[in-house]
C-alpha cells in the first residue's frame, strides 16, 4: 500500500467508505479495488472498525446526577441585579466611611478604620476577580464558538 | 450526508427561544448526553468528563439566541465541548483517566440482536472493548477525529467546522487515525477484521 503501488492517495480509501469522494475519485477507487485485492482487505478492515465503532454506547449520567440546570432568563437577571446592588453597596459603604474619615470626629477614627479595611478587603477581592476575568477573556477559548 | 439541519430540530430550537420549558429540558438532555460523550472520547475517559460536559452545556444555552438555527447543532456543540476539554488540559486540571472501554455499556449494544447467538454477542462486545482500549492509546488529534466521523456520524465538513481545520485535510487525517488505530489492535490482540462478527463470512 505505498504511493509507488497505487495511482491514488490511499486516503481515498476511507472517503470511499465514507461516502465522501467525488464521483471520479469513487469511480477511480472503484475501479482500483476490482484489480487490487489488498486495498480490497484494507477497505474491508476500514468497514469493520468503524461498524465496530458505531455500534458502542456509552454510559450516560442519570439526570439526578446533573447538579446543575442550563440557567433561565429569571436565573441570570436575578444574578445580574444581585451585583447591581452590591456594587451600589460597596459605592455607598465606601463613600460615607470616606466622608466619616476625613471629619475631624475623633470618635470615629476607630470604626471608619474597620469600615475602610473592610472596603479595601472587598475591592481587593473584586479586583483579583476582575484580573481573572479579563486573563480569561483575552484568551477565551469560546471567544470564536458565536455562529 | 447531514449538513441541513432537520426540521425537528428547528422546530425544537425555536420553541426553546420562544420561552418553552420542556423543549428546554429536552435539548438540555439531548446536548447534555451528546457532550459527555465526547467528552469522554476526547479526554480517554477522564472523571472531568460530567463537569466538562455541564460547562458546555451551560455555554451552549448562554449562546443559543446568536446561534444560527439553519445549521447543525452538533458540530458547534462539539466544538464548545473541545474548547473546554483543551482549555483543562492546558491548565493540566483533567482528572483521573480511565480506559475508554470501562465506560461502555454493559450488554445493551446498539446493533445487538436479541436473537442473536449469545457467544456471538459476547465476541462482538470483546472486541468493542479491544477497539475502544486501542481508541484510548490514540493521540487526541487522532481519536477526535475518529469519533466525530465514526461514532457521531458528522460529515467531513462538519468535521472540518468543528476542528477549524481545512476540509481536504479531514480525509487524509482521517485515514492516518484509522490506521493508526488498526496497527494498535493488531500489535495488541491480531487481526481486526478476522473477527469482526460481521465479517465473518468473508474468513
């Protein structure tokens, strides 16, 4: 089965199989496997793999082992107004510790220390998942899945 | 040849843009089984397959309203599915690999015949488990390709859209794959097609 042996590229042999040869690349097989006994077996064993292949089922997991559903549009818009009220949160938790600190209220020197750690704790966190999110959309591998 | 896209499924995706729950539900079964699969085809059996599956699915449906109904859902649901899986396999955060084979069925074959000769049945699931044994050795460009044309039964253009690759070049790494996968059983257990129950007769 070499290139020197055959006139044709033996790939051909399995777009024949496939039924995806032109007709005059099949009508050239055709008319090679009536004088070629080997690319007749090879054809046969090509056939036989791939019955055997088609005719296997897999294992599927029971639906109750899915954990999670494919998200509605209440699901996402829920999600979405959540963030939306917590960044309104963080916007106005930050803005009154900063207006509180730069008072002169010894008074609430100590608290507005706790609320602005606390706000940089947040922001800190928000941040790294914003580095992350960006990291991946840069290289989003889904990025040309749209159709 | 199964490039238009059927009219059920149309329909199917229609309804689900309409709002439909139980065609939501029933495409979400469909794709979900469809994906775990290949998943697992693609990955050899690795016990990542249910989470890569669910991730594809939920892209899947997070897209589903810019995806174009006139064409094939397999393809682009395959194509989300070997993102995912080489997007893991780059992080190195795949786990555990089975063999393809212990994921099989157990006696209930596609093609089996209840009247069948029973040791008959049991050669031919012997040697499934041999191919998809050979299957797991494959590389992953090869065992892809084979599973999308041998065992999802898509078109080489639908092969060449999934894997992004030229439709010429699907045939000829098609046929390396196969024969790759040839040598493979007939180095481990001997010749294939002296005992494939369907080939019996031509011994």
């Amino acid at each position: 089965m070499t290139g020197t042996q055959h006139e044709f590229d033996e790939a051909l042999l399995s777009g024949y199989i496939d039924g995806e040869l032109t007709q005059g690349d099949r009508q050239r097989v055709r008319l090679h496997l009536e004088n070629c006994a080997e690319c007749r077996q090879a054809v046969e064993g090509l056939r036989s793999l791939r019955e055997v292949t088609m005719g296997t089922e897999f294992r599927v997991p029971e639906d109750t082992q899915w954990d999670e559903a494919p998200r509605g549009f209440l699901s996402r818009l829920l999600t979405n107004v959540g963030w939306l009220l917590a960044i309104a949160w963080f916007v106005g938790l930050g803005a009154y510790v900063v207006w509180q600190t730069t008072t002169d209220s010894e008074s609430f020197r100590f608290e507005g220390l706790i609320g602005f750690a606390l706000l940089l704790a947040f922001v800190l966190i928000i941040l790294s998942a914003l580095v992350d999110r960006l990291k991946i959309r840069k290289n989003d591998p889904y990025r040309k899945v749209r159709k | 040849m199964r490039e238009e896209v059927s009219e059920s499924d149309r329909l199917l995706l229609a309804q689900v843009r309409d709002g439909d729950p139980q065609a939501r539900e029933a495409l979400a079964r469909r794709v979900g089984d469809s994906a775990y699969v290949f998943a697992l085809q693609l990955t050899g059996g690795s016990q990542s397959s249910r989470d890569i599956a669910q991730d594809s699915v939920l892209r899947f449906f997070e897209h589903l309203s810019s995806f174009d109904s006139e064409r094939p859902l397999e393809p682009w649901l395959y194509q989300i599915v070997r993102n995912r899986v080489r997007d893991l396999s780059r992080r190195d955060r795949l786990r555990r690999h089975e063999s393809l084979d212990l994921w099989l069925e157990q006696g209930r074959s596609v093609d089996a015949d209840p009247t069948a000769d029973p040791a008959a049945d049991a050669e031919r699931d012997e040697l499934r488990r041999r191919v998809w044994r050979a299957m797991s050795q494959l590389t992953v460009t090869h065992r892809e390709i084979i599973v999308l044309r041998d065992y999802h039964d898509l078109t080489y253009r639908e092969i060449a859209d999934t894997l992004a690759i030229p439709q010429g070049t699907v045939m000829s790494r098609l046929h390396s794959a196969r024969r790759c996968l040839r040598e493979i059983i007939v180095a481990d257990d001997g010749n294939l097609s002296s005992r494939a129950p369907a080939r019996r007769g031509d011994q």
